[in-house]
C-alpha cells in the first residue's frame, strides 16, 4: 500500500501544498550536488557554480523562489552545506527526533530529514508542525572553539569574525568550548567516513556486490562505495572510541542553554565541474561535528560576499534542543544583518 511520509503529510495538514520531487546527488553519497544521470543543479544564487548535495534539488528550489520549504535529508552535511552555498537557513535536526518512514537511508546512524527555508521565521514555523513536544530554553550562553575557525580558506577569515562579533553581541555569556587538544577536530572526519561507511555495507553489501552494479555510477561515488566495502570492524571500534569521546566533549561543553559558534562551509560554492575530493574531507570535519554527537545545527545566511556569494555559520544545541535553537535563531537573526 503506497502513503504519504510522515513529514510530508504533516506539513500538507498545516496547509502547504505538494510542488514537486527533486533530484538528489545518487543515492545521497555525495556532498557535490551532482547525478551522472540527470545532471547538476545550477547554483540560482551565484550563476556557474554548484548548490552542493545531496539535497540540492530541494535547496535550488527554494532559492530560485520556486518553493518556500525544501525538504531533504542530512546525513554528512547534505542540508547544511547546500544552504551555506545557497543563501539559505538549513536545520539538521538531532537525530531521530523527526520519523524517517518513507526514506530510503543511506546510514542510519546518521540520517536525518531536515529542511530549507528563505527566512528564519518559516524555518521555525516548520519545526513547530515537524519536531516532537520540547521545552524551549532560553538560549544565553555563546559557545566559541578558535580551532574550528581556523577550519576556513583564509579568504573567509575576516567574514567568519565579524559574524562571529555580531553573533557574540546577541549573548549575555560566552566561553571556550574547552578541548584537550584540537587532534579531536583532525581526527573527525575519518571517523564519521569510516562509521557512515560501515553502516552503508551492512545495509547494502549484498546489492552493491552485484555484477556490474558499481558500474552505474559516478566513479567518486564508485570509489566511496568501494571504500566503505573494505572497511574493518577493526576500523569500526577505533573509529566509535573516536565518537564516544566526542560525544562527551559536546555534553560537557554544551547544555540546555548554550549554543555552539562553527562555520558550516570551509569555502564558499565550488564552480560546477571543479574537482572537490580535497574539499569533501574539509567539509566532514566540519559537518561530523553534529553527526557524531547527535546534535541539531542550524545554518544561518548573511549578506553575500562582494564577489556576490552566499555565506554564513552555524549555531549548534545538542540532541533534544531543537525548538530552543530555532527560537533562539529567530530572536537573534534580525539582529545580525
């Protein structure tokens, strides 16, 4: 019997209407924006580059104005970096806190549906019909890791500050996110790629070892694929000790009422077509920070750059404080510009 997703149906409930589908890079693998066999998704808000992936589809719509809400799935990144390139806001919820019937994973320890929006309004309004019954703490405490903002191209150093001195303004509280040493940050992306790798062989190995099946796609995808294949269990307990530790940095440096300050994007939007092996491990540093530890992240627009690209950062809450960060979110932002 075929029904509606449960996000969908919920949101058509409150009033909205169903527009379209959208492309996805394949099979969601990807942080680039592109399927080999529908073609790439043209940047609206910077014409010639990418929207990034894998939610590109969705993120091109609503910044082409075509939709007010875009739906989509992050399970690396793939909301929150397509709405940094965009102009866009873009949630990652925590993890497991929005029902994903309806969606085909890719790993399910880290997938998530998120969405979106052109305003942080409507980005709310959104989490209002999507996210469970939470309560809504106010949100005082700016968190800040100087490691992270040296995650960055250079060029965008001076843009990150000043968001980051407007951002520190709209807070009574600030601290250090307080690490033992910043090797956790290098050490991030490797063990997101190998625990999302694990768990796309456990759910797939036997399909993706079928004759010919790796064949039909991209050969980066391919070549992920392949990776994730090869992974050991071995690579799988030293890559969780890694999580693990992780996940108690964020409980003890973040509580019901703090936020996180990180960049969403080490770059802006790469040209379509230009080759982005080096920037996708930059860009999982940066994203597996939610990932591993369940949290919800927002990204948030600022004026374009003077070359005209979009540009932002990031506020995260750890798991369960969605509704407080989207409050917070909304408070904040009229503030920023």
């Amino acid at each position: 019997m075929l029904s509606t997703a449960s996000c969908v149906e919920k949101l058509m409930l409150q009033g909205c209407n169903f527009q379209s589908f959208t492309h996805t890079d394949e099979l969601a693998y990807s942080l680039e924006g592109n399927n080999i066999h529908y073609g790439a998704a043209q940047n609206p808000k910077l014409a010639g580059h990418a929207c990034g992936g894998s939610s590109m589809g969705s993120a091109a719509a609503v910044a082409k104005d075509l939709a007010d809400i875009g739906l989509g799935t992050d399970t690396g990144g793939s909301i929150r970096i397509p709405a940094s390139y965009c102009g866009l806001f873009g949630i990652r919820p925590s993890h497991d806190v929005i029902a994903k019937d309806g969606l085909i994973p890719l790993a399910a320890p880290f997938d998530t549906i998120g969405w979106f929006t052109s305003s942080a309004e409507l980005l709310k309004e959104v989490g209002d019909v999507l996210l469970p019954k939470q309560p809504i703490n106010p949100v005082n405490t700016l968190v800040i890791a100087d490691e992270l903002l040296e995650l960055v191209d250079p060029s965008l150093e001076a843009t990150l500050l000043n968001s980051l001195a407007l951002t520190k303004k709209q807070f009574s509280k600030h601290k250090r996110f307080s690490v033992p040493s910043k090797q956790i940050f290098t050490e991030l992306s490797d063990a997101f790629r190998v625990l999302q790798g694990r768990s796309i062989a456990h759910t797939y190995r036997d399909w993706l070892e079928q004759p010919k099946r790796l064949s039909h796609f991209a050969p980066a995808i391919q070549a992920r694929f392949t990776m994730a294949l090869s992974l050991t269990e071995q690579e799988e307990r030293e890559a969780k000790k890694v999580q693990q530790h992780w996940q108690a940095l964020v409980a003890n440096n973040l509580d019901s009422k703090s936020c996180l300050f990180l960049p969403t994007t080490p770059t802006t939007a790469p040209l379509l077509g230009a080759d982005t092996n080096a920037l996708r491990m930059q860009i999982i540093t940066l994203s597996a920070i939610a990932g591993l530890s369940r949290s919800a992240q927002v990204h948030i627009p600022m004026p374009c750059l003077a070359n005209g690209a979009p540009y932002g950062f990031s506020l995260m809450m750890s798991h369960g404080n969605d509704k407080s960060l989207l409050a917070c979110i909304q408070l904040i932002h009229t503030q920023l510009k």
